[in-house]
C-alpha cells in the first residue's frame, strides 16, 4: 500500500555511469539531431528527462524529441500563453496535486463535478493541468518516482461530453505517453458513470498496452485505498483530510504569481525552468 514517500537515490546509484559524460552525450544527441526548433539543452532540462527514463540515452532522447512534438503539433499552445490566462481553471480545484506523495510519486487529483463546462473550456483545463505537470517535473523525486493519477469521475455528465472532442482525447493519449516529462505510474478511474464510457473506451484503445495495464476502474473506495492509504487522501474519495488540507494550494500560488509564459519553459534562452525554481 502506498502511504509514505521513499527518496530513490538513482543519482547516487548512477555515479559509476559519470552522470555528467550522460548529460553530455544526451546534449551532443541533441544538438546533433535535425530539429525543426532549438531546444534546450542545459545540464538541469537534459537531467530531468535522463531520471524519468533511468538514464537510458535513447529513451530520454526519444522522450525529449516527442516533448517537443507534443508542444509544437499537438498542444498547439497560444503563443504568449501565461497561468492568468486560465485562472477560472486553477482556481476551480477540478485539477490539481496533493500535498502528500505516494511511494515517492505525486498525486494527481481530478474531480469532474468541480468543472464546470460552461464557464470553463476543455482545454483551459488542460492548459492549467500542464504548467502544473511542468512544475512538478522539476522536482526530483517526481522525475525519479513519476505521478499517480486519481480521477473522481463523480458527477460527469453529458454536459461535460458535450465539451470535449476526439482530438482532445488524443491529445491526452499523447501526453500520458511521452508528451511530458512525468511517468504515469497509475491512473485511478473512480466512480465511472455510463456516459464516461465511450470516451474511455477509445483513449484506452490508442494508448499502448504498457500504459493501459496500469489504468484501474474502482467502483468502490475501498479499492482504491488498496493502492492509496486514505490518510493521505481528501474525504471526496474516502480519504481522512478536508480538501483545504489534502492538496498542495502553494503549487498553485506559486505558478500564478510567477505568471511566466509557457515558452519559457523550453525556450532554449531561458536560463533556468520559467517556473522559476
């Protein structure tokens, strides 16, 4: 059961492979490769994706390569993108992270029945769930433990369908499998209700065999608890905190007080993560 986080000491243990002389074979890889953009290539971007694939050069390379994909042929992001511009989407509560982790892995929390569809869009709420995907990509037990989704699917209705096309669940399909820099280690469907089905039917068809054994459908909390300890969970899933008390709030002042573009997060000028830490 997953109830304290454990610190992986992969850095360590990778001493003895120079985690230097791989920084830098990953950034000759880089910059040796035909990108249609300049990427970044600092020692601290290059890292974060060299422990998400545990140091394997390919795989990091292959993770960085479809990152930029993803930013540049899916998202499709507005230019001057910045968190303010989503604010009703922060500021619902419907996406965010818990204060506590899970063997070390962050946890997501989604609740459908705290987005409203009609005030806010799809993708306003994808865009708000990605500058936080990117603020907890820089932590480094995340990029060495991954993430743990939870989805409370509770009060998801037709409204909610309505809002939401096949793109956009390819669009997700692609950033659970590559399109960020985070593992998923498990996804958490709670309480699916029959209009949920079509759609999860389908991203379940297109994402790859590996990613779809690590998706759980719980009808009952008492399942999910099997995989999470309820103490570190809100009390909308059974857990023993109030909302105020289970999810990590200063995450989310911090990205909006930063306020800083999307682009400066990958802008290969940016000196350091636009997120500013």
């Amino acid at each position: 059961m997953c109830c304290k986080s454990e610190i992986l000491e992969a850095d360590f243990e990778c001493t003895n492979l120079n985690l230097q002389a791989l920084v830098e074979t990953l950034r000759k890889k880089v910059l040796d490769s035909l990108f249609n953009y300049e990427p970044r290539t600092d020692d601290d971007f290059l890292l974060k994706f060299l422990r998400v694939r545990n140091y394997n050069i390919e795989k990091a390379f292959k993770n960085l390569e479809k990152y930029y994909w993803n930013i540049f042929n899916n998202l499709k992001l507005p230019k001057n993108l910045v968190p303010s511009d989503v604010f009703a989407a922060f500021n619902s509560g419907a996406a965010t992270f818990l204060r506590q982790r899970c063997l070390g892995r962050r946890i997501l929390m989604l609740q459908a029945k705290l987005w409203d569809p009609k005030q806010i869009s799809f993708k306003e709420m994808q865009h708000s769930l990605i500058f936080q995907a990117e603020y907890v990509s820089t932590e480094l037990m995340t990029q060495e433990n991954g993430v743990i989704a939870i989805c409370d699917m509770t009060g998801f209705s037709i409204s909610h369908v309505y809002k939401i096309n096949l793109m956009d669940i390819k669009r997700v399909a692609i950033l659970c499998q590559g399109g960020l820099v985070t593992k998923l280690g498990e996804a958490h469907i709670v309480n699916p209700p029959l209009v949920l089905w079509p759609l999860l039917n389908f991203i379940l068809r297109i994402i790859s065999e590996k990613l779809r054994n690590r998706f759980r459908i719980h009808y009952s909390l008492n399942t999910l608890h099997e995989y999470v300890d309820p103490s570190i969970l809100p009390k909308c899933v059974g857990g023993e905190l109030e909302h105020i008390d289970a999810v990590d709030t200063n995450l989310v002042q911090h990205i909006l007080e930063k306020d800083i573009p999307f682009k400066e997060i990958w802008n290969p000028n940016s000196k350091k993560s636009g997120l500013g830490i």
